[in-house]
C-alpha cells in the first residue's frame, strides 16, 4: 500500500512540476500561437500562470498542518 501511495505522489509531483514549468516558462517563451484555447490563454496570461500553482503549494501546506494539528489534538 505504501509502495502505490509512493508511487501516486511522485507522478502528482512529476506531472505538477511539469505543468508549471509549461505554464511559466515553456509557453511563454517557446510557444507561437497554436489555435487551441487553453494554450494560448496558458501563453497569454501574465497572472494566474504563476498564482494557480502557488496556491497549490500552499493547499498542501495547510492541509498537512491541519493534519497535524488534528494529530497533536488526538494524541497529546
């Protein structure tokens, strides 16, 4: 179980770290406009391509927290 639950977190943090490197970097730099909606909105966007994965990073931060915190609760 833990092996499948290793083996999940690394390909989420594989394919969150490649899609934040396409959002802030790849089409910004490398892209030409390709026609497909969601990539040039990816491409044109000066905001939320760097915001959407922070709060992500944060997300998980808070939530680990709160675990936590609940754990401290329950066994301190």
């Amino acid at each position: 179980m833990h092996a499948i639950l290793g083996y999940a977190f690394l390909i989420a943090g594989i394919f969150y770290w490649v899609v934040g490197i396409y959002a802030v970097v790849v089409s910004k730099i490398f892209m030409p406009l390709t026609g497909h909606r969601v990539l040039d909105w990816i491409r044109d966007d000066k905001y939320y391509c760097a915001l959407l994965p922070s709060w992500i990073v944060i997300l998980v931060l808070l939530s680990w927290v709160n675990w936590l915190a609940m754990k401290y609760f329950r066994h301190g």
